[in-house]
C-alpha cells in the first residue's frame, strides 16, 4: 500500500513563496491542528524540516521557525496514529544528545517516532552560530553523517558505545533506556553518494528528479542497492497540491499564487544554495509565477489530482509522497475526504488482485 503523508509548515509562509500565496504561520497551534487533520484524513506520516534562518524578502520566507524535535514530540502527544518524522541536523546535534532525544519522542509517540537526518549544507544557517567548516566538501559531509548515523544506531542497541572516528569521538557513551521500536530513518538525497547511504542506512527515501524517468531511476536505484544489502527502503516524492471544486478553479488559485511571487526571498534562497549572485540576479528577472512553488505542483479537481498522484507513484515507482498544501486548515479536509478514500480503495483494489 502506498503511503501518504503532509510536510507540515514549521516555518512562516510554508513552502509557497508569494505576498499573495496563504500564509501557514508556522506556529505550534497550527501545525497540531494540521497534523491532527492529517490523521483524520487517513494519512500514514507527518514530518517537519529543521531550519535555523529565514530567507527575508517582502514575505519574510521561513524567518519563523520552531525546532523540529520539540515540536514533533509535542505532535506526538496530539496524535495517536501517523508516524512522526522529526529532522535533526548531524553537523549541530552530539549523536548522544540526539540518541536520546528520539528515545524520548519513540516514547511519546508509542514507538512512531522517525529521524530525517540532514546534513547541515547551508552556510548562512550555521555561520550565525559560529558553526559552519568550511572545509568540509560535500564527500565528506556524507561521511560525517554515515558516522553520526552509526554511532546514534548503535546507542539505541547497545549499553556502551566507545567510536573514535574522523568527526565524532564516543568513550563508554551511554544512552539508555534504548527505544522499544527503533525510530525509523529517513534521508533525502539525490546524488550516488546520497542514494548509497540510503540503501545502507535508511528506511526511507526522499527523492526529486527534473523529470519522471530521472526519479524513476533514482527510485529504482535505491530499491536495487537496498535489496543487494537484503535491506528494504521505500522511497518517497513531494507533491503541492492546489485543489478545488472543478480545474479551472484550481488553475485560477495558482494564478493567484503567482501574481506575489517573492523575487527577493527567491534570489536569497539561491545565494543560500550556492548560486552565484550575478547568476541568481539574472534568474530572478526571468522568475515567473510558477517559481513561488518549492516543489513540483498539481492542480485540479479531486479526480485530476487523483490521477496525477496515481501518475507520480506509478510512472517514478515510489512507494508514496509527501503532500504539501497552500493552506493546509482548508485544504486538508476536502483532500481528505474526496482523494485518500479513493486512492486508498485503488491500493485494496490492487491488493485483492495479487
């Protein structure tokens, strides 16, 4: 069966950049009533990101933020059911503290709990504390992860851990009680060097491609490294969905949308990524409308947005997606009510005919 789950709007403005976009407070109160919808509606998994700094503009894009763990514990109180995914920077969080503090939501959320485990890749968020290595290539970034993810793994398993490796240094660590289920790992990567941690390290997969053959294979990929370590990963896309009564009326939301796109906080948030500032100055006078949205979109009835998701699981081979929504108090509900029931009766349909 697959899964489905929404990317809760931890952060002012959600992942729609535009003055004329609604505008997700990012507050505890409304991420519980989010998530709590999500659950009403049949959904399998919340997850928030991690975010320390903001992108400005006239939006103000992600300049609030909670802190994903906490907010996520407090979630898992709310809830009874969803899974609970929490990230957690590994270039911030001591693999000790963090084995702990996941043991702690596991116990919340009654064995729930998931860990999206990240990097830390964005200068501007870490230099503000004082905690960015510029040294660190991207190479061997992922090997600080693989290290931090091993020793977190093996805290939760063993009474002592002792590790004297490249980046974290562990003599007779202790982390006990260890969790009563395992919290689920997740990480999201697109390059050969992420998709090999994610067959060897992960339960779940997070993947972006330009075009539905790239994520096809980079889905296929994971699948294949994973079963050739006699592992299971699934993997998963992201997906905005504008919805409404008929496609002309969804159609005219993303107009709107549109018409407030943020070039400013845009701009910033490619400078953020690495982009040159004379290249992000020349893209920022072509950006059109279509670039407030984070990730790819799809808008329509419930019909058409059903047969896109069916289109995206299918035609990439992934194992679900995380939903993200213009306005998730309104939204959810009659996502919930006109689009899970029938993928959900496609799923037993496909079941029963194994």
């Amino acid at each position: 069966m697959s899964e489905y789950g929404i990317f809760l709007p931890i952060a002012n403005g959600g992942w729609l950049v535009s003055e004329t976009a609604p505008h997700p407070d990012g507050s505890y109160d409304y991420n519980k009533k989010a998530a709590v919808m999500a659950e009403d509606a049949d959904m399998d998994f919340v997850m928030s990101m991690g975010k320390w700094k903001g992108f400005g503009g006239s939006t103000d894009h992600w300049g609030r933020t909670l802190e994903s763990m906490t907010m996520m514990a407090g979630i898992a109180e709310a809830t009874s059911r969803v899974k609970i995914w929490a990230t957690v920077h590994a270039n911030v969080h001591n693999p000790v503290v963090a084995a702990k503090m996941f043991t702690t939501i596991d116990q919340i959320s009654h064995g729930r709990a998931g860990m999206n485990i990240v990097s830390g890749a964005y200068a501007d968020e870490f230099i503000q504390m004082g905690h960015w290595d510029a040294s660190l290539s991207k190479e061997a970034r992922y090997r600080m992860v693989d290290e931090w993810t091993e020793a977190v793994t093996r805290l939760w398993t063993e009474d002592s851990v002792t590790m004297d490796g490249e980046f974290f240094t562990l003599t007779d660590a202790e982390s006990r009680p260890h969790p009563v289920v395992p919290p689920t790992i997740i990480s999201a990567g697109n390059s050969a060097a992420g998709r090999d941690f994610q067959a060897r390290r992960s339960n779940g997969a997070f993947l972006s491609g330009a075009t539905m053959e790239e994520l096809r294979d980079s889905s296929r990929d994971v699948h294949e490294r994973a079963a050739a370590l006699g592992r299971e990963v699934k993997t998963y896309g992201m997906l905005t969905v504008v919805m409404a009564e008929t496609d002309a009326a969804a159609e005219k939301r993303v107009d709107e949308i549109g018409v407030g796109v943020d070039r400013e906080a845009l701009a910033n948030m490619r400078v953020s990524w690495g982009m040159p500032r004379d290249r992000v100055s020349s893209w920022t006078e072509s950006a059109t409308g279509h670039d407030a949205f984070q990730t790819p979109y799809v808008f329509g009835s419930p019909d058409t947005v059903v047969g896109h998701i069916n289109t995206v699981v299918e035609g990439a081979e992934l194992d679900g997606l995380m939903i993200i929504f213009p306005d998730y108090l309104e939204d959810l509900p009659a996502f919930g009510e006109l689009v899970m029931p029938v993928l959900r009766a496609q799923d037993a349909a496909k079941a029963a005919g194994a």
